[in-house]
C-alpha cells in the first residue's frame, strides 16, 4: 500500500484542477491541501515530503471535488485574504476581489487628506464614510482596521449598509473577528432610500465608497462557473451593468456632502459610460478614472467642484 505525501497529493490535484478548467489550478491546490492539514501555505511548501494522514487525505479529496464542481476557494475554505486580513466567506456574501483593494487604498488615502486639511476643533463633525451595498463587509472593515492603526479611529464614523440581511450577518461576523464592530454601524437598507432618508436627518457623507454588482446579466450566465455560486443579486447590474450605478449617481447630487467624494467600482469597459452619466448630473463634478494593477478601468472618483 502506498503512502501518500503531501508533494504527490498535489501534484496530482494540480492536474485534475487543470483538467476541470481551473484558471489557478497550482494556487488552488496548494490552499485547499494546506486547509485540509490545517497549516498555510508556507507550511505546506516547507514539508511537500511529510505523509498526509487519511483524514485529512480525504477531506483534501473532498474540497477537490467542490473545487472541480466549479465553487469558488474561498467559499470551501469557508475564509478570503483581503487587504491583509483574513476574513470569513461564504454564499451569504461576494467573495471578496484582489481588486476591490484598489477601493480600499483611495479610501484611506482621501480621508488621510481630508482630515490633516481640517482645522483642528474639538467639536469638529466625524468624517463621514457610507458604504453602500456591504456585502461581506470586506472594505467598511479593511478600512476600520487601518483607520485604527492609524489612530484615526475617533475622527471616522463609518455606516456600511446592504439589502441582504445575510450578507450583514457575515458583515458583522468579520467586523468582530478583527476587533472593529464598534468602529461600523452595519444597515440593512436599500441602495439609495437609505442615503436619502439619512442625510434629511443627519449629517451628509463626506465620502461615499461602493462596489455595487456592475456585472451585465448576460455575463453571469455566460461566465465562469464560480459565479453561479455567488448570490445574483450581488453580481448582476441588469442589461449593461449600469443599473446600480445609474442610481447611486443619480442620488450623489442630493447626498454627498459640499466637498464630498465618492469612490465606485467598475467594470473595466464601463468607464466612458459612466463618464456619460456624470455628466449629466446637475452641478460641477470632476471625475478620475483610476486603473487596477492590470491597466484596466476599475474606480470612478467623483469630487463635488
């Protein structure tokens, strides 16, 4: 009877993954092995000879079997690397994108700016951050996280909200996990009636930042497997994608704050449109297209002129 080790077990799943069509069948295999023996990456690489026992042989065999059924990682793993945090996933919420950190970083980097701007006042006003559509709370707790760090917790209020009671319940689970659940107040509200009824009570947001689903309906029925798995109403913008965005736009007028920014996901072919819709908006808007690591179109930044 052979002895299974650690190197064969992978060896062989990397072709089986790239047999089931995977796009990152080496990355795959190595964190589903590595979840099975309860050890990382680094781990794993480090003892490739060690012999792997029948449990966690079989329940290697059976994350595989998830993985080639088209399931997202992150879902069999049950957790996602974001930012720098390791954060709950499943099928309450999106997984969370590499991209989206590119989200994350223009965040951080305008309310440094805006709050080393502000007169020094006691009774100054938190900077206002809304999320809107939350998910699994991916970037309302990023940046919690680094506001802290960075000491600027007491200047920042952040509201994240999401139509999806699961996806807050994940939300939240992550905002506890990594200390932060006093720093976001998590909403179940809808898309832009929450940001109406809101700043007609209260303050206006000095930044907006969302990843709204900007898929069209037509690519997530084309698309890869791994989107059947994520919930559709997490993905999918209607006929161009726009449908979400169409009406946040819309409500910046009305909500953003004099100065205020806001910071929004796309799809890397949707820049021009949504500059179309910009410029229909009432007032003076200046909007920045931002890259991703790959060149491609992925944050619009409006700033109210």
């Amino acid at each position: 009877m052979s002895v299974a080790t650690a190197g064969g077990l992978l060896t062989a799943a990397v072709e089986e993954l790239r047999a089931a069509g995977s796009t990152s069948p080496r990355l795959d295999a190595e964190l589903l092995l590595a979840g099975a023996l309860r050890s990382d990456r680094t781990g794993l690489l480090a003892h490739l000879e060690a012999t792997v026992g029948d449990g966690p042989a079989e329940a290697f065999a059976a994350a595989l079997g998830r993985r080639r059924a088209g399931e997202p990682v992150a879902y069999i793993r049950g957790l996602k690397e974001f930012h720098g945090l390791i954060l709950r996933s499943d099928r309450r919420a999106l997984v969370p994108r590499p991209e989206t950190e590119l989200l994350v970083e223009l965040a951080l980097a305008r309310i440094s700016g805006r709050l080393t701007a502000r007169p020094r006042a006691t009774t100054a006003q938190p900077f206002l951050v809304r999320e809107v559509g939350t998910g699994s709370g991916a970037i309302a707790v990023a940046l919690a996280v680094a506001l802290r760090r960075r000491h600027y917790d007491g200047a920042v209020s952040i509201v994240a909200s999401d139509v999806a009671a699961p996806a807050l319940e994940l939300a939240l689970e992550n905002a506890v996990a990594h200390g932060v659940a006093d720093l976001v107040l998590f909403r179940a509200a809808d898309l832009v009636a929450d940001l109406v009824d809101q700043t007609e009570a209260g303050p206006h947001p000095d930044l907006i930042v969302a990843n709204l689903p900007y898929l069209p309906s037509a690519e997530i029925v084309a698309g890869p497997p791994e989107l059947r798995f994520e919930p559709r109403q997490a993905l999918d913008g209607g006929p161009d994608g726009l449908d979400h965005l169409r009406r946040l736009l819309a409500a910046l007028p009305e909500v953003l704050a004099p100065g205020g920014q806001a910071l929004l996901e796309i799809g890397a072919d949707q820049g021009e449109p949504v500059a179309r819709e910009v410029e229909a908006l009432p007032g003076r808007w200046r909007l920045t297209i931002h890259p991703d690591l790959a060149g491609l179109a992925r944050v619009a930044e409006l700033s109210r002129a």
